[in-house]
C-alpha cells in the first residue's frame, strides 16, 4: 500500500501520539513504516509484535496497545537524547531525531550517512549495519528512507541560509 495513503487513513492516530509526544505526525507515520511497513501490530521502538517483552533494542518493554507503545518510544528517546519536536519543527531537525531514534553509529563510527534517514538519496551510497554491531560496507539499503517519506507527505526543506 502507498505510504501517503497509510498515513492518510491514519492520520487521527498519528496526530493522537503527535499530541503526547510533540513529534510531527508525519515523522511518526515514516519512522512507523521504517520499522515496520506500519503494522499496528507492533512496537515503533524497533518493529517486534506487541504484547510480548520487546528482546532487542529497548529490551524488556511490553505494551498492549501501539498507541501506547509509540508514545513510550518517542518520548524516551526525546528524554534520553536531550531533544525535543514540535510540529513546527524543520526537515532538518526531524532529520536529525530521526537519526538519533535509530542511532548514531553510522557518523560516529562510519563517518557516513545514515542509510535509516537518507537511503535513495545522493547523500547515501552503501554501508548498512545488517544487524546490531555488524557492519558491510558494501550492503546497499533498500527499504524506505525517512527523509525521502516525510518530504512526501508535504513536509516543506527549509531554505536557510549561511
């Protein structure tokens, strides 16, 4: 199914954890899909089904209820990194959160892109983590990019200027 049209049907969702949490809707429905093609069925902290302790990054959460769930993961990751959105926050910062949500071993570590926000894009080549710690710099992601499914739901680039 067409992500505009996943986030269209469930924009009343998307905008109720918006609420909670600060987060552009538009940012949670592309990290959703990222993490799972927007199964309700499952965590937004890392994809696992819901209803069952979580065994991978953040280990040992449960939840019911995606609703609930998403808004522990965005919160605690805006608690636990020192960042905080808003609606009216740039491409730019969600950019950055979004990178920071997934992790930061791609620049720390790897001096690169992260492929989790800016696959398909010409900021990304290769290199991908294919799991934790594990590293290929060869290994091409395919699956969607944050920045390539936010801007399309309208999600204007800012403009600035140096």
């Amino acid at each position: 199914m067409e992500f505009s049209k996943i986030f269209t049907e469930n924009k009343g969702t998307y905008e109720e954890i918006a609420n909670q949490t600060g987060v552009p809707p538009e940012l949670i429905a592309a990290i959703h899909y990222r993490e799972s093609g927007c199964n309700f069925e499952t965590y937004l902290h890392n994809g696992q089904s819901l209803g069952k302790p979580t065994t991978i990054v953040p280990k040992g959460r449960i939840f019911n209820d995606f609703t609930e769930a998403a808004i522990d993961a965005l919160n605690s990751e805006q608690k636990n990194k020192g960042i905080s959105l808003s609606e009216e926050d740039s491409i730019e910062m969600m950019m950055l959160f979004a990178e920071l949500y997934n992790g930061t071993g791609y620049t720390d570590y790897r001096n690169t892109a992260s492929p989790y926000v800016y696959s398909g894009t010409d900021v990304y080549i290769s290199g991908k983590y294919a799991s934790d710690g594990e590293y290929d710099p060869e290994l091409v992601d395919k699956q969607p990019r944050i920045y390539l499914l936010v801007i399309s739901l309208g999600k204007e680039v800012s403009d600035e200027k140096e």
